[in-house]
C-alpha cells in the first residue's frame, strides 16, 4: 500500500511538473519616448546647448541623474516580476546616457545591453534599444539613414533596425522609429513623415520577400496617429481583424486609438503617437511565439500624470512645464506588449 502510495505522489508530481514545463512565458517589448534625456557634455557637432550647465535650462548633474533615475522606474514598473525584454528608447542624446542608465539607475541589477547609432539630427537625439541578453541574442543591427530627396540638407533621427534570436530558436526584426515632428503644422510636415514610412515599409517588403513569415515588430514615437496616410496608406499597418495574414503589418494599438486612448495629450485630447506594429505571424496563438490584441497598453501609472487644470482630468508630468523644472517623467506615456512564448 505504502509503494502504491509512492507511486500516485509520484505521477502527481510529474504532472504538476509537465504543466508548469508547458506554461506561457512572457516577452514582454516596450517602447518610450522619454524627452529630452540628454547628458551634461557638450557635443562640437550637435546644437545641445540648451541642455548644458551653462544652457537656458540649466541642465547639471543633479538633474541629469534625476532623468536617470525617472526613465529606470518607469522601465522597472512595467517590467514587474519579470523585466522588459526589449526596451525601445527616443530622444537619447548619446552612448553616455546609455551607459548611465543600464549601469546607475535601478535597472543596474538587470545586465541590460544596449544597441544605438549617433544620427545626424541637428540636436544630437537618437533612438536606441536595451536588450536582455538572454532574451534576445542580436546578430545584425544598422542604422537606416534617411535622406529626403527634395531637401537634402534636411537631418533627422535614424530608424534602429535590428535583428535577434529570441527563447524559441526564432529570429525577431525590430525597428525602433522616431518620425520627424509635426512643428510647424502637421500638414506643412507631413511629407517628411510620408517619406520615412515608404522607407520603413522598403526594408519590411524586403524581409517578407526572403520569408513570408517573418517576425517583425515596429515601434517607436510616429508623430502620427494610426489613421494618418503615413501609417495606414504607406506603412500600410491595419487594425486587427479576425483574419490576419502573416504577409501584413498589424497596428496593435489603433483599437485604443479610436476609442480615445493614446501616449500623448494635445489640446486636451489623448492619441497614439506611440506605436506598435507586428507582422501578421505574430498574432497567429499557434505559432511558438506571439501576442494578441488585449495584451499591448499604455502605461499610465499615476507618478506620470499630474491634474490637467486647463482641460481636466489628467495630463503628462514632465521634467519641465515650460521653462519651469519640475522633476516629472515626459512627455509621453510607454506602450508595450506581451509576447508569449
């Protein structure tokens, strides 16, 4: 009786442990525009003055470190239990602050690497992506260099394209994007953004052409709303649907956008500058690895909004309010998603 005991303990044991052996895990990608992260070091080749020392804002180490600290909670926070996988980062001034940030913030502990690309933007701020390397092993990484042909002299950020084996054995392509900006009128700019998604969406067509199937996550600060013609007519990125071909680009966070959900906060409205967009394979749940419709969200922890006393409700805590320094966050809310595996 005592061996047929041992036996049933046994088989339960087993299959408790199979169970937990065939539980999802989560790789979870998110993307934040932190505003205006930039070091305390003059740069010759960049227009950075206005965040130094001796700048208009007064720019020091105290605050630089502060930003420091602000960026690694709100990284920790989404991560929980379990941190990021992969971190898109826009307006990083420099490999300084990289460094700074993965190795003297709260995310020291977490060994993240980082890849990243001066560009030539006039005030030196760049896109970047923090990696856990046991999440995600990179093999290839550039910087697409965008050139306008009717405005040559004209710089902007570079897209970061990269690509990585992730836990399954799989390839993952990640291109993190920061738009040109909408100042001087959104219509009077669009053509600059129209530009930038035809050459984001060239280097797409050239990934589905090696494999219809591939992997792909684009994210990163628009400047555009997901029913703008950059996103939907040239990006060619779609609201999910019940039926989504592999071959397709997916725009995760258009049926958050509609409903008045979004990162940003203009005019006392909400939208979603902040995008992320997969190719149809990933949202196939039969696949090794993929993500669904409920699992991407904005990330809205109280500590990044303060009361909107114009438009009610809430409003974006930022570092500065005008002029005024007031040790917030940014401009901008993160967005990010499960991925399971």
């Amino acid at each position: 009786m005592k061996k047929l005991r041992l036996v049933f303990i046994g088989i339960i044991l087993h299959s408790a442990l199979s169970a937990q052996n065939t539980e999802k895990q989560s790789f979870k990608i998110m993307c934040y525009n932190v505003e205006n992260f930039f070091d305390c070091v003059d740069d010759s080749l960049t227009d950075d003055s206005e965040f130094l020392p001796t700048g208009m804002r007064g720019w020091n180490t105290t605050k630089y470190q502060k930003k420091q600290a602000n960026i690694g909670k709100v990284i920790t926070a989404i991560g929980g239990w379990e941190a990021p996988a992969l971190v898109g980062l826009c307006e990083i001034e420099s490999k300084k602050c990289l460094y700074d940030l993965t190795h003297y913030s709260g995310l020291k502990n977490l060994r993240y690497k980082f890849l990243h690309h001066e560009s030539p933007d006039a005030r030196g701020v760049d896109v970047a992506l923090l990696y856990q390397p046991r999440m995600f092993k990179p093999f290839h990484d550039e910087a697409i260099r965008i050139n306008f042909p009717t405005a040559p002299t004209t710089k902007t950020r570079d897209i970061l394209f990269a690509s990585g084996v992730i836990p399954t054995g799989d390839t993952l392509h990640i291109f993190v994007c920061h738009f040109p900006s909408r100042l001087g009128g959104e219509l009077e700019s669009e053509d600059k953004r129209l530009f930038v998604a035809s050459v984001v969406r060239a280097k797409v067509d050239s990934l589905f052409a090696s494999n219809q199937c591939a992997n792909i996550v684009i994210m990163g600060d628009f400047n555009d709303y997901p029913t703008n013609k950059s996103m939907t007519e040239v990006l060619q990125a779609k609201p999910l649907t019940n039926n989504n071909p592999a071959k397709e680009l997916y725009n995760l966070v258009y049926k958050m956008h509609t409903e008045g959900k979004g990162s940003n906060k203009h005019n006392g409205e909400w939208g979603a500058l902040d995008q992320m967009i997969v190719s149809g394979n990933l949202l196939n749940s039969g696949t090794k690895f993929f993500t669904r419709q409920n699992d991407v969200h904005f990330f809205d922890a109280g500590f990044l909004l303060e009361d909107d006393k114009v438009f009610l409700g809430k409003q974006l805590f930022r570092t500065y309010m005008g002029m005024k320094y007031q040790d917030g966050f940014s401009d901008h809310l993160p967005v990010y998603s499960d991925f399971w595996y």
